[in-house]
C-alpha cells in the first residue's frame, strides 16, 4: 500500500509537469499565431532541456524501481511466520533501547510461569510482556486480491486469526497474581496492519484492551514507552524522597536522644556545681569558725613573751 502511494504521488509529480509544459507552450503559441512543427519541438525541446525533465523523470524511474525491489525484498524476508517473528524482535529490541535504559528491559528472557514472550518492561507496578507474534498470511491474501468476495473472505480470516493470538496474549501474559501488570502489549511491527485493525476491527481491540491487551504499532509503541519511562522515574524519585525522610526522621530521634542526655549530663552538672557550692560555703565557715578559735590563743602567747 505504500509503494502504491509513492507511486502515484510519483505520476502526480510528473503530471503536474507535464501540465507546466503545455501551459508553456501554450503561451509560445500566443505570442506567434503560426508556429509550424518545427517551431513545436524546439519549443518542446528547449522547455524540456530548461526544466531538467529528463533528469528528473530519471530520478523518478530509478527510486520507484528501487522501492520496487525494497518491497519485494521486505516481503521474502517476512514471508516466513518465524522471519516475521524475528523481524518484529529486532524491532522491538531497537525501539526499547530508543525510549528505555538497560535495566528497564528485557529480550527473551522468562517472566511467568515459564513463559517467554519476545520482550517485557520493568515497571513500577511489574513485569510488562510484549508479543510481537503475529499472523499476516491472510492480511497479506486480502490486500493483494482483486476480487471483493475473496478480500471479505480473507478479511474475516485473519481477524479471527487475530483474535486467538490476541487471546493468547492474554492467557499466558496478563497475570497480576504472577507478577505481571493487569495488561500485555500486542506489538505489530507494521503501521499499514495497524492501521487496518484500527479502522476494520475496532470494536475487537476495545473488546481485549478491556482484558488487558493493548494493540501497538512502532509509533504508538513509543508514545507509550515514553509514560511508562516518565512513571518509573516518578517512583524513583518518590522512593527517594521516602528514604529521605525516613533517614531526616532517623536524624531527628538520635537528635532527640543525644537532647535527652545532654539535658541529664546539664542537670548532673548544675547539681555537680551547686554541690561544690554548698561544699565550699561550709569549707568556709569551718575554716572562719578554726581561725576564730585559733586567735585567742596566738594573742595569749604573744603576750606572754613581752618582756
């Protein structure tokens, strides 16, 4: 469907130059009323010749051969349901490293109960799965028919072979009791398939997105990663500010503790030095009361040694 588009947006191209000539030369013929045949291609030739329409038709001509080949290649290669598969991990695994780090993702590794699906996400609220198995056999039958009964036919076919691996995808992967999120991802490496499904199988998809599978294509894919990402960084720092405050109130209780014994070792102190108070005021008065004893006795002997 892309070629086709590119394509005919290719032939609207080169018509649109073609009508660029003929309005030229239709001009040329105004301005001589009799212009014979050989006037013509001069004219034709030299407006050719002047807008570079044979490089530009050649240009044209070699890039649709080149997307010719691209489109037939990118079809051998994905013509295999195990090519497919492979095809839509390589996608995957480039799109996680684009939007996630390292330590966010995972590729082909088991998650639940031995399953393995082609990658998941390490979110705050669990394991994410993404499954980006999917059966194109009769999408592709019901493009490239001609024929109305048989494109119904195949159209119905592959939704309902869309429906059992949406199906699947929620067996095996939407397990909150397991570990996993209460939704999985249904990635479809192809915007063409998505887009299909969007328009022809709305209401199935809405019916699954309510069981917990969610159909993405490479773009909504990253959107989402981008939420996911953003959630994740908010609980990082929301687990942060929780051990920042658990480690301030740990702060403020041997804070508190440490007021506990210094207002014990001030109390301590202040009775410590009342105390000495007390103590030297006695130290005193005994030491008054001595000396006053002393003194009738020091007068007494000096008056005994006058001569």
């Amino acid at each position: 469907m892309a070629l086709e588009t590119a394509l005919a947006g290719a032939i609207l191209f080169v018509s649109l130059l073609i009508l660029v000539l003929v309005w030229r030369l239709r001009g040329a013929v105004r301005s001589d009323p009799g212009p014979d045949t050989d006037q013509l291609v001069a004219a034709l030739s030299t407006t050719w010749r002047e807008m570079e329409l044979d490089r530009t038709v050649g240009q044209i001509e070699l890039h649709a051969s080149e997307m010719q080949q691209l489109h037939t290649d990118i079809r051998q290669m994905l013509r295999t349901p195990r090519e497919r598969g492979e095809f839509g991990e390589q996608q995957l695994d480039v799109i996680l490293s684009d939007h996630l780090p390292p330590e966010m993702y995972g590729i082909r590794e088991q998650v639940v109960d031995g399953k393995t699906p082609d990658a998941h996400i390490r979110s705050s609220a669990g394991r994410i799965c993404i499954d980006a198995k999917f059966p194109l056999d009769n999408y592709e039958r019901y493009v490239e028919t001609d024929d109305p009964d048989e494109a119904e036919r195949y159209r119905r076919a592959f939704a309902s072979d869309v429906e059992g691996q949406l199906q699947k995808i929620a067996q095996d992967y939407v397990r909150p009791e397991a570990g996993t999120t209460d939704f999985a991802f249904a990635f479809i490496p192809s915007e063409g398939v998505y887009y299909h499904l969007v328009t022809e199988e709305y209401d199935m998809l809405r019916a699954f997105t309510r069981q917990g599978v969610q159909v993405v294509s490479p773009l909504t894919f990253g959107h989402k990663l981008e939420l996911i990402r953003a959630d994740v960084q908010a609980q990082k720092l929301s687990e942060q500010a929780e051990t920042i405050r658990e480690r301030l109130q740990g702060l403020d209780a041997r804070f508190r503790d440490l007021e506990e014994e210094w207002q014990t070792l001030h109390r301590h102190l202040r009775n410590a030095k009342n105390k000495a108070d007390d103590v030297d005021r006695q130290y005193e008065s005994l030491r008054a009361e001595f000396d006053r004893i002393e003194e009738p006795a020091t007068a007494e002997a000096d008056g005994g040694n006058r001569p």
